[in-house]
C-alpha cells in the first residue's frame, strides 16, 4: 500500500522514483533474523519458488540505482531461487533455530 502511495505521489508531482523489492534477506552469520521476519517464508514458497538476496547484493544494488541518475521504475532484486524441497530444507535449517 506504501508503495502503491508513492508511485501514485511521483507521478503526480512528475518525479522519477525507483522502488527495490528484494527477495528474502539473507545476512551474516554475525547478524540475527528474528522470527517474525521468518514467518511469511512458508507461504512465499507455495508456489513452489522462493528467492532470497544476500546483504551485500541488495546494498550494492541500492548504490548503482542511486548513481544513474536515469535511474526509473520498480527492480525486483533477488540472487538465488530455491525450486526445490531439498534447497527449502537445506535454507530452513540454516535459517531456524535449533529445535523449532
């Protein structure tokens, strides 16, 4: 609905805006993911594909968008697709704590 509001905004005022949706966020070992950012994770895969994007993909990806200044439109940033119940598992593992 943000998003909706603001592409809506930019219009109006004639204002190039650029939106990133990225896929699920994977960071560093050293930084945690609480549980409710994990809990939308199984219904995203019902469909049976998932994306994730790694930290440093997303920054990196923020920065060049942010440097052309020609820079318009919506970007869907993902850097990995799991497809199949064994990548889900492996990513489910990693992604959860021990006995959950």
């Amino acid at each position: 609905m943000a998003e909706k509001t603001a592409w809506a905004i930019a219009m109006d005022r004639g204002v190039n805006m650029v939106s990133i949706n990225g896929g699920f966020l994977m960071a560093p070992p050293h930084l945690t993911i609480k549980n409710p950012y994990l809990k939308g994770a199984t219904e995203m895969y019902e469909d049976g594909v998932f994306v994730t994007v790694d930290l440093n993909f997303i920054v990196d990806s923020h920065i060049c968008i942010f440097e052309n200044v020609s820079s318009y439109g919506r970007y869907l940033c993902f850097n990995h697709a799991i497809s199949c119940n064994k990548n889900a598992t492996k990513l489910a593992h990693i992604l959860l704590p021990p006995g959950a």
